[in-house]
C-alpha cells in the first residue's frame, strides 16, 4: 500500500475544464470519498489516477514516485468500475484470476489466491458462472474481487455500490468498511451517497464544476463548510440557506432576510456577520430550528407547508415569504397545514457567509480556527 | 440557551442514534445521509415492452400485420419455388427433364447429375471442381483480407477520436454508393495498369473495395456496444493496450466478426459482373461465370446445370446456417445503440 497524492491536476476537453487544478494527498491507509454533484468531475479524478486518461497539467504521485506518464498496467492500481466491467466472456473464476494472469502469477499461486479471495466475498460457489448468471449484488462481489486478488498500491472505487438496492447496499458498506480497516488499504471512493462518504470515510473530498471546495474529516466538513456550496451540498436535508442583510435591532445587530423576516444575532454572531462585504448568506441545519406554537419576541413568524413524519423524527417544511425552510421536530409533532408557527435559529451553529463571495466568515476572533470543533461542541454542551 | 428555556417544542435531531455508532457520529451521519440516490433501472427493463408490445400484436391481428404475413408469403414463394424447382430438375435425367407436364417429383431420380460434376475424371466434372476451387481462393482470400482490415479499422473508427475521423468514416461509404458497373471500366483500367487483368487479385482486390465499407460499419457499431470499460478494466488489471483488445474484446466481437466474414464470403462467391470482365483464362474462372460458361456449352443438360447451381449454393446456406445465430446478433446487437 502507498499514499496517492494530486498535485495541481487538470484535465481539460477542448474548452471544458472537468478537472480543474485540484490538489488532494491521500495518506497511507486512507480512505478517502469523493463526492460532488454529476459532472463535477469525479470519475474523470479517478480515471487521471488510474492512467486512462492523460493528464493536461499537474502531477500525480503513488507513494513518492511521479506517475504522470506510467501506463495503467504498470500504476500498480485496482479499479472497481461503477458498472463493474466484469469480463462477461469469462467465468468468474477467469475474471478474478486475470489480473493476476497479466502479472505472471504462477498457476498454482493464481488458484490459491483466487479461492481465498472468493472466500473472504464468499462467492465460492459463484467461480464457475458467468457474471450473466449472477445478481447485481454479485457481480459487485465479483468486481470487488477482482481487485482484491492481488495486493495493489491503492483502490480506486467508482461509485461501486450505486446500482444495488438499498438494503444491500447497506451491507456492503459495512463489508468494505470491515475490507479496508482489515487490510490497511488506500482508497479513493467516488460516491454520490453521502451516507457512504460520512459511514466509511476517514476523509471527505467534496468537488464541485471541476474544483475541490473542501477535504477534511467528514465530520468537520459537515460542521464547518467552508463556502455556501459545500453548505448546501453536504447534509440531508440541505441545510436552509436564507440571504439576508446586516442591520440593527434593539441596540442589537440582527438579520434582516429578504423576505422581510427580522432576526437577531448574538454578539458573537453579529462580529462574523459585520465582516461581510454585503449581504450575507444564512445556513441553519434542520436540527438548529427551533420551533415555538406561540409568539415570541425576536422569533420569526412562518407558515406550515407540508409535515413529514419519517418515524425517528417529523420534518417540518415551512414557509418563510417565498422560501421553503425545513426544520425537524419530535416525532410525535404535527401541524395543520398554513398554521402558524414561530421559529428561531440556534445562534452557536448559525453559518454565516458572504454572498458576494459565498465564503464562510469566520467564526468570532476568540476561537482559533483548530479549536473550532471542539467549540463548537462546547457550545452545544454548555446551552 | 434559549433552545432550552423555551416551552417551544424542542428540535432536537438527536434521537437517531444507531446501535452501532456512538451518538454523535450517528447524529452526523443520520443528517449528511441523503435519502438513497434513484438507483438506475436495469439494462434488462429495456426489452420488456417490445416483447409485450409483440405478444399483444400477436393475439389480435392488425390489418397491418395481415398484409405483413401475405407479403411474406409470396416473398417466401419467389425464393422457395426456384430453389425446389432447382432441386428437383437436378435429379432427374435429361429426358425427364423436358418431360410435358413438368412434374415436381421426379419419377426416376439419379444423383448421376452430381456425381458427373464432382469427378475429376470427367471433363465437366474436372472444370466445375477447377471453377470451384478458384471461387474458394477469391473469396476466402477477399473475407481473410477484409477482415485483416476492417477489424483494426472499425475499432479505431469506435475507440479513438481523432481529426477528421468522421469524414473519413462517411467517406468509406461513398464507395457503396454507386451501383457497381459504374466502377466497372475504371478499375478494368486500373487492374490493366496493375497488370493484375486476369489474375484473382483483381477480384479479391475488388471484392475489398465492396466489402470493407460495410464490414467496418457493421463492426463499428459492435465495438461502440461494448463498454470501453472492460478495457479499462483489463489494462488496469496488467493489460497492454493491445492485449486488452485481443484477449477482452475480440472475444466479445467475435459474433461481429463472424458476421462480416460471411458477409463478405458470400459477396465473393456470388460476384459475377467483374469476374466476367477481369478474367479471361478458363483455369481461372470462378463459380459464377463458370456457371454460365455450362449454359452455353451444355444448353440442353438442364439437370446438370441445375445440379452446378445447386452445389454452389450450398457452401453459402450452410455457413449461414451454421453461424446465422451470430448473424442476427451482429445485426441486433451492432445495430442498436443503447
Ligand atoms: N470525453 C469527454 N469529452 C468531453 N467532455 C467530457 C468527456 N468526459 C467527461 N466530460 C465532461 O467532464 C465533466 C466531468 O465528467 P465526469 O465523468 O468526471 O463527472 P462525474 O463527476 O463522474 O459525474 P457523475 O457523478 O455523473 O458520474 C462533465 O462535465 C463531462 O461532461
Ligand atoms: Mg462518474
């Protein structure tokens, strides 16, 4: 195994720039996801890694030896192709055994390998099939294995448990997540699911037209995204995001949104929000809406639009002028539609963000920014 | 905080810790999860209206389905009636074969007529088995050559982009644009200046110049069907370039390239306009010109000539026979992009 670094890459078709200066160091052992939206240039990321496509500009290391110009056969990689790519000619057996064939594996080591490979995705009785004979679930196994028969530099994933159904698709996380912890791998895992980034990642890689907006542990990327993209692209439900201006309520600074609302800012908050060049943008997690039947003083009034219970926790859309802002509420909670209801957002996990730049501000000048986490979380405690 | 102070109802999201995680992990993970992402439907949902669609078709007829059946009635009469009538003739004697009324089951068959045409001893037999070795040469030669050719060539045509790769692919075509006497003098002049006039290469030559275009389109449209994945896949695993198209895709194409080959066999051994015009020699005749060498010289032994033409109709339904399976799944499958 060996850390895979990007320097500066970029990939460019004709005008379209899919990849575009991105940096990114994956450590030894890491595993790492890649999420963004379609077309943000994931796949390409990893096609550029893997050799098959050629770099435009930029520098690609596995562990500390520059593979720009190394063919795909000699990168040392293993790839699991979000369509699998089994070979649908050959019997599973000969798909896990070709990698390995390629290398010049003696026969008897090539038998060895394969079957214990096929134990470990329990898949033995699968050998002599063809990947058309098998399930969907299967054939992931399948592409899986071929991958980790041989013991390769890094694991490239292409969004490899997207065309499984929901249920099994929770298992093979836990079944990749176990695989990885086991044999130390490094890996570099595209998905969309940001289920699978947050449960099976030690760090996040989120991308977006080409750009790496922010790499970090996941749990930090959630807490502290670092403009309004990454804000509203990770966490489900998006985080609300309101535009609204700086003014000045009751010897207070306070949010004036654009729909009229009026809100004030903690002390703290009010700081951050003074930095901005303009307008800011506002971004509140679900959880940090508190809601209120009655009327309070500094609390904004909203209408219900829809209530849904998901069992663990009720989510509650409301109507803020023309916006739609989504709160979750107890699971027994339940609102008639048009309603009344007040809201307030939690001042300790307010986002803040310049509109013009669309950047986070930064939290009050107190906190040093490597003890944000642990801040964070020492507001919630002490609320 | 006032989160806590006030009577509002609370807005925790916390209460979605899984057994496995610790809370807060949970808590983070239950928010970023987004619901599950649509996964794509199956390649196989595809098919399935098409097959419902036809088996409803098939309970009711349609006015259109009707005319459909009694066109392909009389299409199968004109092809069958010949063919029997063929097959028949050639089994009988000379005499029988004249008889009035003509009747479709000979009274006395022989196989004498066959067995005259492939003795070597016989001069008829010696020229016809000559006639047929030459068209075995030129078309095999011609199917060899062309798929040497189109093989490489349609791949690139699907793999590679590079300048002017579209011209050159319609270009190919312009070729079968034109009925095929037009070429006919200006490659009779060609093959004089070659001094390849009466020599098979000016057949196998020619035969290329008709079946390549359509083989490297019909083979194009098979390797962009297979995903370019799989290539990918098997030079990651340790492939070259090469070996990746050897050992992975031209086993897949195999239907495709099986396809062509009896495609391009049978336009070679069916040819007769430029095998009539480029070859002059006896030694070097080929089947069909051969043929009609037989009506002038025999005119009256019918159940002889009949017996040639059956002959060579035989290597050619026997292959298609044999490998039509390929054959419809090269048309299916190269043809229909999904
Ligand atoms: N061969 C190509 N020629 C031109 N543009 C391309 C080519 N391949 C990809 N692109 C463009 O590059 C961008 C990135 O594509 P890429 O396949 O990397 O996206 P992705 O992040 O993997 O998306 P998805 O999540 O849908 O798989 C897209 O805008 C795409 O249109
Ligand atoms: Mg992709």
């Amino acid at each position: 195994m060996a850390g895979v670094t990007l320097r500066e890459i970029v990939k460019e078709y004709g005008d379209v720039v899919a990849v575009d200066h991105v940096s990114l160091e994956v450590q030894d052992g890491e595993f790492v996801a890649l999420v963004g939206p379609s077309g943000c240039g994931k796949t390409t990321t990893l096609n550029l890694v893997a050799g098959l496509l050629e770099l435009t500009d930029g520098d690609i290391l596995i562990g500390d030896k520059l593979i720009n110009d190394l063919d795909p056969k000699d990168r040392d990689l293993a790839m699991v192709f979000q369509n699998y790519a089994l070979y649908p000619n050959k019997k599973v057996y000969d798909n896990l055994a070709f990698p390995l064939k390629m290398r010049g594996t003696p026969k008897g080591e090539i038998a060895a390998r394969v079957r214990k490979t096929a134990e470990i995705l329990s898949i033995e009785h699968l050998l002599d099939r063809k990947p058309k004979q098998l399930s969907g679930g299967q054939q992931q196994r399948v592409a899986l294995g071929r991958a980790l028969v041989r013991n390769p530099k890094a694991f490239l994933m292409d969004e490899p448990l997207s065309n499984l159904d929901a249920k099994l698709r929770v298992q093979m996380r836990a079944e990749l997540k176990r695989f990885h912890q086991e044999i130390g791998a490094t890996v570099l895992y595209v998905t969309h699911d940001q289920m699978e980034a947050v449960t099976m990642a030690d760090k996040m890689a989120v991308m977006s037209g080409g750009v790496l907006q922010q790499y970090g542990p996941p749990d930090e990327v959630y807490r502290h995204p670092v403009n309004v993209f990454v804000a509203g692209f990770v966490g489900s439900p998006s985080m609300n995001l309101l535009r609204a201006a700086v003014t000045a309520a009751d010897g207070q600074g306070a949010l004036r949104g654009t729909e009229g609302w009026l809100h004030p800012l903690s002390p703290a908050n009010a700081r951050r929000a003074a930095a901005s060049s303009g307008d800011v943008m506002v971004g509140i997690r679900h959880n940090q809406v508190h809601l209120s039947r009655e009327e309070r003083p500094g609390w904004v009034e909203t209408r219900v639009y829809t209530v849904e219970p998901t069992g663990d926790l009720t989510y509650v859309h409301l109507r803020l002028g023309g916006q739609l802002l989504v709160a979750s509420a107890d699971a027994e909670w339940r609102a008639a539609p048009d309603d009344r209801v007040w809201v307030e957002f939690d001042q300790g996990s307010l986002h803040l963000f310049d509109a013009q730049t669309e950047l986070a501000l930064p939290l009050a000048d107190a906190v040093a920014s490597g003890a944000t986490v642990g801040s964070a979380r020492a507001m919630a405690t002490a609320g | 905080m006032s989160a806590n102070l006030s009577t509002g109802v609370g807005a925790s999201g916390g209460s979605t810790a899984d057994a496995g995680l610790d809370g807060r992990d949970a808590r983070i993970a239950a928010a970023i999860a987004t619901p599950t992402a649509p996964s794509r439907p199956a390649v196989r949902s595809r098919v399935q209206p098409a097959t419902r669609r036809r088996a409803r078709r098939r309970c009711r007829p349609t006015p259109i389905g009707v005319l459909g059946w009694v066109f392909l009635a009389v299409l199968l009469f004109f092809t069958v009636v010949p063919m029997a009538w063929m097959v028949s003739t050639s089994l009988k004697s000379s005499f029988a074969a004249i008889d009035q009324p003509p009747r479709w089951i000979p009274a006395e068959p022989t196989i004498v007529n066959y067995t005259k045409l492939l003795n070597p001893d016989e001069t008829v037999g010696a020229d016809f088995l000559r006639y047929m070795r030459n068209s075995v040469w030129v078309s095999t030669a011609t199917t060899v050559l062309g798929l040497i050719v189109a093989v490489p060539a349609s791949y690139a045509f699907s793999r590679f982009a590079f300048p002017g790769r579209d011209t050159l692919f319609f270009s190919v075509l312009v070729r079968n644009m034109f009925p095929t006497v037009v070429f006919l003098i200006p490659l009779f002049i060609l093959m004089r200046r070659l001094t390849l006039v009466d020599s098979h290469w000016s057949l196998i030559l020619t035969y290329l110049t008709f079946g390549l275009p359509l083989s490297i389109w019909l083979l194009k449209g098979f390797y962009d069907n297979i995903p370019v994945e799989l290539e990918q896949a098997a030079r990651i695993d340790g492939a070259t370039r090469f070996q990746a198209f050897y050992l992975i895709v031209m086993p897949l194409s195999s239907p495709g390239i099986i396809a062509t080959a009896i495609y391009a066999f049978i336009q070679g051994w069916n040819e007769y306009v430029y095998a009539r015009t480029f070859i002059q020699s006896d030694r070097l005749l080929t089947m069909p010109v051969g043929l009609q060498k037989f009506f002038t010289e025999y005119a009256s032994d019918w159940p002889g000539l009949m017996a040639a033409s059956f002959i060579m109709s035989v290597p050619v339904v026997v292959l298609f026979l044999a490998l039509q399976k390929y054959f419809v799944q090269a048309l299916t499958e190269g043809a229909v992009k999904s």
